[in-house]
C-alpha cells in the first residue's frame, strides 16, 4: 500500500492542509485506492488529525455523517492509518522544504516495506 499526498489550496477551507489516498499494489484489492482521507490542522493549534472517508445524509434536515472506513474489532486498525498518513504528511513537508518545488502529489512506502 501506499499513501498519496495532494497538497490543498491553502486556506480552502480554513486549516485543511491536505489530502490522501491509500494506492493498493497486492492482494484483492491490487490496482484500487480509496479515497477521501483529509489532514487538517488541529483547531487547538497542537498538531495534526486526520479525517477518513465518510458519507453525509441528512435526517430531519440535520446533517450527519456515516464513516466508510471502521474498525472490525478495536480502534487499532484505524489509529495505525492514521498513524501511516500522518508520517507520509510529514514526509511531503519536509520535500517540499528540502527539494524546492510546488507542492502536489508524492507518494510515500508504507513504514517498514523495502
């Protein structure tokens, strides 16, 4: 798997920075990606969160939100995606400061694959 940054307009909306992509290179789901992960700034001002893909509909004229991506048992599942998207993140930054180009998509190996 691997995870694709795409860097956002800065300031559309306020305090979202980017978002990803899961790419998909084995198994059933080889040649898929999954979409609509965003990383935003935290509104605290200390750190990062990550959103993953959800779907909104209205109940009573009240908009709610149905996540796409769940964990099956524990909370794990999801804190290791969000884990891996934050250090691609944080990959991307530090390419664009180093590299000197404009921002846009780079992708990143998951942690610990050759």
């Amino acid at each position: 798997m691997i995870v694709t940054i795409i860097a956002n307009d800065p300031n559309n909306p306020p305090g979202k920075l980017a978002d990803a992509e899961l790419h998909f290179e084995d198994g059933p789901l080889m040649g898929l990606k999954l979409i609509g992960f965003g990383i935003w700034e935290r509104r605290t001002g200390g750190g990062r969160n990550v959103t993953f893909p959800a779907r909104q509909y209205s109940v009573n004229g009240e908009r709610r939100s149905f996540a796409l991506l769940r964990p099956t048992s524990t909370t794990d599942a999801t804190d290791r995606i969000r884990d891996l998207v934050l250090a691609a993140y944080k990959d991307f930054e530090e390419s664009v400061e180093t590299e000197d180009h404009t921002p846009g998509t780079i992708t990143v190996p998951e942690a610990g694959r050759a």
